[in-house]
C-alpha cells in the first residue's frame, strides 16, 4: 500500500471523527438552546401558565383549603370568596418567580395576603357577633398563611434551587463554547480538503447524525406523552407540566426537521459539487 493511500485513509478516518465530533457539539448546542429557551426561562414559565390556566386553578385550589380550615373553625365558605383572587394570586407568584430567576430571596411574599385574610375575618366576626379570643385569631391566620404561601410554592424550584440557578449562568458559557469549537471544526474541515465537494460531505454527515439524535429524542418524548403521566397532588402544577411537555415535544420536533432540511440542503450541494468534479476529470 503506498504512502499516498495511507494517508488518504489516515485523513478520512480523521475528518470522519471530526463530523462526528461536530455532530456531537451541535446537538450538545441544541439540548442547551432548550435549556435557556424553556427550562430556565422566566418569561417560558409564565407563558405555560397563562396557557395551562394556572393561575385560576391555583386559586381554587388554595380557596378549597381554606374553606376546609375554615370548617374547622366554624367560618362558612363564602366567607372566602373576598379573601384571595386570581389577581392576587398573579401577582404574588410572579414576584416569587421574578426574585428566583433573578438570583434574589425567592421566598414568598404573603403580606397582603396575611392583611387581607385578617381584615376580612375581623369583618366577618364582628357582623356576626361571633366569639373569638385573639390567640384564636391570630393560629387561624398564621395557618391560612403557611396554607397561601406554601400553595404557590413550586416544587421543581425549591427541590433544584441551586442547579437551576446553576444551570441558568453556565448554559450561555457552554453555547458560546460548543459554537467556537464548531466552528474550528468547520474550518479545519473546509480547508483540509483541496476538494471542497468533500468538506460538503462530512458537514453532511455531522448534519445528519445530529438529526438522527434530535429524532430519537422527540420520538422517545413523544411516545412517552410529555408529562401527561406524572403524578402531582397540584391540578395547576399537573395542567403546568403538560404544557410544558407538550412545548419540548414541539420544540425537540423542530430542531429536528431543521436538521433534516440542512442535511438534505448539505446532501445535494455535496452532491452537485462532487458531480462538478468528476465532469471535469
């Protein structure tokens, strides 16, 4: 075997781990684009829950715990039908979500909530006539309150705090990363080849595997329902992540046909370019 086709091996063997590489980067990119477009973004949270109806299935759900501390404390439902509302609620949880994505204390602020409560139920006791010692008082509102702000908790960010925050800060290192490291490939691939129908060729085959990874991903996703399976005590929570499901299948399909149409377009230049050559020969 001459020196000649050695090397010519030795350099297929190498660009071809180098697409492969480069598909790698790219679909390591698309996961991250993911992350910061949806995962750990503000504005992506508070779309799915104007979406899913989050924030009127919250309060119905806080009202039903409150109606049954209020069984227990002889207060008649529609008692809480002034103490807290949809808006109340929107505003509430998006001033927690705006302190958590913003790195700032994100417990709950219930203040208004707290004044609310025990305004109405001074109200409520003295139309009523009703006996009430303030020690009384006070538990039925510190237990109305632990009820409120622990409602509106959400647990994915309580439980993955630090990751969360951890992953939001290094998401847009590594795009930056992965994109430079591709590009080198990009260029190591366009001028080690004295043919560019070849270069053509191995951005081809990086296109395409990234395809077939994003496709096996959306399929896996898509045969599994999103998080239509996932059991949460939460109806809010649950209509949240179905809709967040449904928005990474969506999404996953997507990057995928992207990467079809850019492995075909890729494809036929290859093709037409290598066709060129040959014609000439």
């Amino acid at each position: 075997m001459s020196n000649k086709s050695v090397k010519k091996k030795v350099r297929n063997v190498v660009f071809s781990v180098l697409s492969f590489v480069l598909a790698l980067f790219l679909f390591m990119n698309m996961i991250c684009v993911f992350t910061i477009a949806y995962a750990v973004n503000e504005n992506a949270w508070i779309d799915l829950m104007n979406a899913s109806n989050y924030y009127a299935d919250k309060t119905e759900e806080i009202k039903n715990k409150l109606i049954v501390l209020g069984n227990a404390g002889g207060l008649k439902p529609e008692f809480f039908e002034n103490v807290v509302d949809s808006i109340q609620v929107t505003n509430d949880t998006r001033a927690y979500m705006d302190a958590y994505f913003h790195g700032n204390d994100d417990v709950i602020d219930h203040t208004a909530f707290r004044q609310n409560f025990k305004s109405e139920l001074e109200r409520y006791i003295k139309e009523n006539n009703a006996k009430a010692d303030d020690t009384n008082v006070e538990y039925l509102v510190d237990t109305a309150e632990n009820i409120y702000s622990g409602s509106l908790e959400i647990p994915l960010f309580k439980s993955l705090s630090d990751y969360f925050k951890s992953v939001g800060r290094i998401a847009p290192i590594i795009i930056t990363v992965l994109s430079l490291l591709s590009l080198v490939i990009v260029l190591i691939l366009l001028f080690g080849n004295k043919w560019k129908h070849r270069a053509f060729k191995y951005y081809y085959f990086a296109c395409a595997g990234t395809f077939l990874s994003l496709f096996a991903v959306a399929v896996f996703i898509t045969v599994a329902g999103g998080f239509q399976n996932i059991v949460l005590e939460s109806r809010a929570l649950y209509n949240m992540a179905v809709s967040f499901g449904t928005s990474a299948i969506i999404a996953f399909w997507a990057f995928t046909a992207f990467f079809l149409i850019v492995s075909f377009t890729l494809y036929f230049v290859y093709a037409n370019k290598r066709k060129k050559v040959f014609a000439t020969d």
